[in-house]
C-alpha cells in the first residue's frame, strides 16, 4: 500500500541477470472479485507466476483457470486468509508458450502475474 495525499502512480520494478532482465506491474487502484493476466509461459526457460493478496478481512475462496493455445485447464482453488499474499507458480499445472490466467474470487482481491526467463 502506498498512501499519499496526492495523486500517485505506484509500480513494483524488479530486475535480475545482472539488470538484464526485468518484469513490472503498475500499482491497482482498488481491489476486485475478477483478474485477467495476460500472456504467460512455462516452457523454454520461463517461468510464470500468479500472486494474489487479500487486503480484506474476512477469507477469500479464490480460483484461478488457465487458458492455453489447446483450451482451458483448471487451476488451484485457495482459501486466502485475511490480509495475506500468496504465490501461485502456473508451471505447476500447465506446460506452454501460450498461457493466459483468469482470477476470480468471492470476495475483493489484487493479482498480478510476473514472469521469470532463464532462472
């Protein structure tokens, strides 16, 4: 969480192989029951995550499912206790270049994909 009493734009950069390769998410202005993470990859090296936070105070029942180049594949369901974060490695469960996810939960939660190359 970054407050501020102004309006800012919050973002998490991080960069590893010597700064060669990096990933960032810009920051979310609030919380939702459903996230679309575009592309993503399991294969050749990479490597895929999901992290969901639950800044709420009650638990979260969260799915996630996967969509790949030959259809959908189910993915974990999590009960995510109140604010806690969790990381979801999609490698776990499919194998692709192609590889997209769909977060959806009932109750109000932030998600972010990150993705690795060469680890």
């Amino acid at each position: 969480q970054v407050p501020s009493d102004r309006e800012v734009i919050a973002e998490r950069a991080m960069y590893y192989n010597s700064r060669t390769c990096a990933h960032d998410s810009i920051g979310v202005t609030s919380p939702s029951t459903t996230w679309y993470l575009a592309e993503g990859a399991t294969t050749g090296g990479f490597e895929t995550w999901v992290l969901i936070q639950n800044p709420g105070d009650s638990s979260a029942q969260v799915d996630l499912t996967f969509m790949t180049d030959t259809g959908e594949v189910a993915g974990p369901s999590l009960n995510l206790a109140p604010a806690s974060r969790t990381s979801v490695n999609v490698g776990d469960y499919v194998t692709t270049y192609d590889v997209s996810t769909q977060v959806t939960s009932d109750r109000e939660v932030i998600a972010e994909r990150a993705m690795y190359y060469g680890q």
